[in-house]
C-alpha cells in the first residue's frame, strides 16, 4: 500500500481528512466548513491544483465561493501545515500528512511538468548541508522547502 501522501494514486479522501481533523484539534485549530471543502478538493485532485480551479470545483449552482476565501482557507492549511503551496505553478498540493516535520528537517517536493503529481520527502541530510551554507555567510534561523521540477518516470507512477 502506498503511503497516504504520495499524490500518485487514489487518495483515501475520507482516510485523509481525518488526519488533517486529528492534526488541527491536536494544534486547537479550527477546521472550518470552507477549510474542509478546499482540502477535500485538492485531495480529490491528486496533484497540485490552483486556488481558481479549487473555488471553481467547490462551488455550486447559486453559491459562488469566490477565490479570495479559498486564498485565505489555503493559507491556514499552508500555515498548519496540511498543504503545501507550489510556487513555481502558483498551486497547491497535499503535505506528507503521515509525518510531523521538525525543525531540522527540509521538505523537498518533487513536482512532476507533465502530470502535476507532487510527491514530498523530509531530507535532515540537506537540511545540514544547507545549515552550513547558510552559517558560512552569516545566514541563521534557516527554514526551507525546496521544490524541484521534472518528470517522473512512468514506473514511478505506477
């Protein structure tokens, strides 16, 4: 069984939301209707999605959800760490829900061109190397993601 992050396969929606209920009361966040909505939908998506096509997908006939209160349900799921935003395609992606990242650990999303899949790791050997960069000139308190654009081969995906 692949693990619930990968955005490869079949997400198990219901399985996901959960997580990210037990993750936001554990943080006494509050896990609203629209912040359900919007992470249900980029679940459903499988890949990275755009905050138009999240309000475009949630909205229904005579209710409109305008992007700014998906823009705003985004970055509370951003900042909980539930979603991962990606800046190169302006799009969002789910986290790794199965691990709590730590301070001294990078996330690395790997952001494939062709089919959107985004598949997240945790990297404490490239957060050294870039710790150490970062004291050579002066730079701390160092906090990064890195993303990395190319494109998976099709065993990958399978």
């Amino acid at each position: 069984m692949m693990p619930l992050f990968k955005q490869d396969a079949d997400p198990d929606v219901d399985e996901l939301e959960r997580m990210a209920e037990q993750r936001c009361m554990k943080e006494n966040f509050e896990f609203t209707s629209l912040r359900r909505r919007v992470f249900r939908e980029i679940a459903l998506r499988g890949g990275a999605i755009g905050a138009y096509d999240i309000a475009s997908y949630i909205s229904t006939e005579g209710r409109r959800v305008n992007a700014a209160s998906v823009y705003r349900a985004l970055d509370f799921l951003v900042e909980s760490g539930l979603v991962r935003r990606i800046k190169s395609s302006r799009a969002f992606a789910l986290a790794d829900l199965t691990a709590q990242p730590k301070r001294d650990e990078t996330s690395i999303s790997f952001v494939c061109r062709k089919s959107g899949t985004v598949r997240e790791i945790q990297s404490p050997l490239v957060a050294m190397i870039l710790q150490e960069a970062g004291k050579s000139v002066g730079f701390k308190d160092l906090s990064t993601l890195i993303e990395v654009e190319g494109v998976f081969a099709p065993a990958e995906l399978g």
